[in-house]
C-alpha cells in the first residue's frame, strides 16, 4: 500500500526509528532523553519531545517545513535551536544526534577538560570520525542561547559537548552521525578509563596522514 510520504520520507522515517531502538537498547541515552532530526528535501524529520527513543512511532515522528515551523505529528524537541543552529553552520549535515552517552556527558562535565579538545587523539577512528571535539558553557536544555554557541564552532566541528549536558553530532546521513556519535562515546569511555594513566596520544605525523587520507566530511 502507498504510505502519505514520499520514498525518502518513508525511509527516513524507517530509519530514525530503527536507530533509536537501537542506541536506546544499547544503554546509549537513558529514559526520555536525547533527540534526533534529518533533514528532507521538504523539511525536516525530528523526535518528539519527551519521547524515549527506544519506543519512537514512525507515524507520529514531528515533521517541519524547510523555516521549521511544525506541520504534523507530535510536539517536536525542545532542543530545535540546537538542531536548526548545526544545519545552519555545515550546509552538508543531513543529520543531527544528540544523547545523554554516559562517557561523553561525563566528559561534559569536567572542570579540567579542555575546552577546546576534549577528547584526545588516542585511536585513529576518533581522528577521522569526530576530530576535535569543543565543550561549550552550560545553557538549559532547549534554551535558544545554545545556538550561538554551536554557530561559532559547528563548521568546523562534526561533534560538540554541551557542557554538563551531553554529546550533540551531525552528520551527512543518520547513519554517519549515529557512527561519529558511536565512535566519540567510545573514546570518551577509554579517555576515562585510562585517566592516570601514562597514554600515548597519536602525534602530529600519524595525525597528518589520517586528516590527509581519510577526509573529515560533516
Ligand atoms: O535531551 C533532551 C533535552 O536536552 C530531551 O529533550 P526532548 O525530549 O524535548 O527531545
Ligand atoms: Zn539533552
């Protein structure tokens, strides 16, 4: 039977549905929490608001029209202006993830972190996938104060960390934000785990060849 969508609305659907479950299942954002969006040709797809994203309803996805105003389903994210502000920022971003990952909020909340650089260059995947990744100051979830922030930083950085809040990425489809998402909760993870530890960081060389080879696309 014909769905209301068209093919690339109904994939997407398909697939905001299907990766909720699974990051959900997976322990990577608890209860209710973090939102998701991709954009269309004719605006956007986004998480309703207060929806755990283990149990989304692909017909009750909220969908905007291309000036993100909402045309159907439920109440969209309060975290819009975080969204709208990356689409703004990197013209190639099909995507935008944001969740409470245990590791990279941690990470988030660190008086000592570099703000600049949170995450160092320990493995090659968070090279190519993520690269340098800033923490922004602290603004309540959903404020539009966030959106500044992520329009100074976001062209050139994929992933970002609200401070003390958690990980937002974009990306040119769902599935290469939810991979660069992956990808920096994992380094986070071993960043932690081996605080204290005497880590060798990839050098400026390794880290030349794997900008040089791999290109960092958003
Ligand atoms: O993570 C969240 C806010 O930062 C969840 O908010 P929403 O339920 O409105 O998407
Ligand atoms: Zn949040």
């Amino acid at each position: 039977m014909k769905t209301p969508w068209s093919d690339e609305e109904e994939a997407a659907r398909e697939s905001l549905v299907r990766w909720g479950r699974s990051l959900f299942e997976r322990g990577l954002t608890p209860g209710s929490s973090g939102n998701m969006s991709v954009k269309l040709a004719d605006g956007f797809l986004v998480t309703p608001t207060n929806s755990c994203l283990g149990f989304l309803d692909l017909d009750r996805l909220s969908k905007l029209d291309p000036a993100g105003r909402h045309v159907a389903g439920d109440a969209p994210t309060k975290e819009l202006p975080l969204h709208f502000a990356f689409y703004e920022a990197r013209p190639s971003a099909r995507a935008v993830v944001h969740l409470h990952a245990t590791y990279s909020t941690a990470l988030s909340c660190l008086a000592d972190v570099d703000p600049a650089d949170a995450i160092p260059p320990i493995t090659p995947y968070v090279v190519m996938r993520v690269g340098r990744v800033p923490v922004l100051p602290y603004t309540r979830p959903g404020s539009p104060d966030v959106a500044p922030l992520i329009r100074a930083k976001a062209p050139a950085h994929p992933a970002i960390l609200l401070g003390n809040h958690g990980p937002v990425v974009a990306g040119t489809s769902l599935e290469a934000a939810v991979f660069a998402m992956e990808e920096l909760e994992e380094t986070a993870r071993l960043t932690i785990l081996t605080r204290g530890m005497a880590v060798r960081h990839l050098g400026q060389q390794e880290i030349a060849d794997l900008e040089a080879t791999f290109q960092l696309k958003g």
